[in-house]
C-alpha cells in the first residue's frame, strides 16, 4: 500500500490553519483546497470584507465565506447542499418525529 500525503495550510509561524479542517470536514479535502486558496487571497478578503467574520488567525470562517456568491459557485450547488445536509439527519417518519418537528 502506497504512503499519501495531504497538504494542510500552516500560517508563518508553522501553525496549522484550524478552519481549514471545518472547510475539508464540510466540503472535502478537493473543493475545501480549490475554496480556501481563494478566501486566503488579499483580493478576495479586501472585495468581500463586509461579508466576511475572520478567525483569530485571519482566515475566513466557513459559515461566513459560504454566504458569499462567488464560493458558492466555486463549491457548486450540489456539494453545498450535501454540505448542509449534514447539519440535519434524517428521522424515521412517525408521528411522534413530526411532533417534535411542527
């Protein structure tokens, strides 16, 4: 079996970008890379700094870049909607689950 390795961003001191483990939990390791090149760009933070809540490291949070349109078109519609789809399990269909739902 071959041995793999995995990029994970680091800031300058050597520290491990923590919210880049929310980004590859939630989309992937594939699109969370492709998504948090871009939100780590100077540009994309100085065009949407209104829209965005940075961490303590700098680095745009997950639930704040995901609101903006221009990620939301990197990720796709599919992936995004697996993504929140999480966030939600499913339930058998009983009364007593749709009582507790209304």
């Amino acid at each position: 079996m071959a041995l793999s390795c995995s990029y994970i961003p680091c800031n300058k001191q050597g520290q491990e970008l923590k919210e880049f483990q929310r980004y590859r939990k939630e989309l992937g390791y594939e699109t969370a890379s492709k998504v948090f090149t871009q939100v780590l760009s100077p540009s994309f933070k100085d065009k949407y700094k209104k829209k965005l809540t940075l961490d303590s490291q700098g680095v745009p949070t997950y639930d704040s870049a995901v609101k903006v349109s221009y990620v939301k078109n990197l990720i796709g519609t599919t992936k995004l909607s697996s993504a929140e789809q999480k966030k939600f399990p499913s339930v058998a269909n009983t009364r007593e689950n749709y009582r507790r739902l209304v």
